[in-house]
C-alpha cells in the first residue's frame, strides 16, 4: 500500500490483517510469500525487509536487513 500499511485479505476479499510495515509512511514495493504459506517477506521504499508469520496473522516481524535503497525483488529458497 502506498502508505506504509500492509492490508491482507481473503479470497472473498474480507480483511484478514492489516499491520504498519513503514513507520514513515513509504510505499511497500515487494511481496512474496514462501512455497510453503508460512512466511511473508515484504519490502519497501524506506529499505526494510520484514519477514511476517501468517499463522500469527501477521502479527510476528521479524526485520531481516535494513538497506538504504529501496527493496524492489525478494525471493525465497526452494526449502522456504
């Protein structure tokens, strides 16, 4: 989202989480979750790289790197 915020929704569009991934406001540029669904890593804009738990619906982050660029491709092993 544009504004920082990470809204996650079913597949009948209904809102499962919504969390702040930029504290400052930057646009998220990148999402991809892992082969297995477990884990989702989101960047943006401010540099930061979360790693989100979707069995906790988004609640657990874990800050993997901050860069001073912006994050534009995340990838995941084929092992997750």
């Amino acid at each position: 989202m544009r504004n920082g915020y990470l809204l996650v929704v079913d597949e009948n569009f209904a809102p499962v989480a919504k969390t702040q991934h930029s504290k400052t406001g930057k646009e998220i540029t990148v999402i991809k979750f892992s082969p297995d669904d477990t884990m989702c890593a989101v960047g943006g804009n401010d540099g930061r790289v979360k790693i989100y738990d979707v069995k906790s619906k988004f609640r657990k982050a874990i800050v993997i790197k901050k860069n001073t660029l912006a994050v534009i491709h995340l990838d995941f092993s084929i092992d997750g």
